[in-house]
C-alpha cells in the first residue's frame, strides 16, 4: 500500500496491491477534502485505473455530514445515507436508501439531559 497526504495531513491517495499466484490487482482510491479538511469526495478506480465507485459527502453550516451518496462506474446510484441533526446540533437521524432510492433503514438517536 502507498499513499500521498495533501499539507494538512488528508490522505488524497491510496493504492492497494495485492499479489497472488493467480492474479495481481492494483486498486486505487483518492480524496478530496473542503476548506475544513471534511472529505467530500471518495473515487476508487480498478486494476485498469477505470473509475468503479464514488461516494459523494455533504455537509451542513456546522460541520455535520448531512449525506454519503454512492455512484458506480456508469453514475448510477448505488446506496445513499442522509443524517438529519436536533436543534442542539446532535445527529438525530440515519437514513439508508438502496440504489433504486426506496428508504431501506432509519436509526433515530435519542438523547437525555440531565
């Protein structure tokens, strides 16, 4: 495994090799980050350097993820996650939709103050 960090120390490259007797793969995965230093962006690419998945994230006015949504190769939707937050900024909720958009699980996050 090799990877490059950009100067705030964000990984924004990685490649993975992995050798056997019967094939040798080469997988390839890079970031991108927002002035935050939040990834925004995941790209893996396969042995022949062709794009395979991409994973979009989003986030809020404060800094919380709101969305990861994946693509494969085509731009196709393959999963998307969307987290919702409470007035006082908590994750409120988890919501996972499969690659035809259809609501697949919600985790609700329910807190107590004392």
């Amino acid at each position: 495994e090799t990877a490059t960090f950009d100067i705030y120390g964000n990984k924004t490259e990685e490649t993975l090799f992995e050798f056997s007797t019967s094939q040798n793969k080469n997988e390839k995965k890079t970031y991108k980050y927002n002035a935050n230093g939040d990834r925004t962006e995941e790209a893996e690419y396969g042995a022949a350097g062709t794009l395979t998945k991409k994973t979009i994230y989003t986030y809020n006015a404060n800094d919380d993820k709101t969305s990861e949504i994946a693509y494969d190769a085509s731009g196709n939707l393959v999963k998307k996650i969307v987290y919702t937050y409470n007035s006082k900024n908590l994750k409120e909720s988890r919501q996972v939709y499969n690659a035809a958009n259809i609501l697949e699980s919600v985790k609700k996050y329910i807190y107590e103050y004392f």
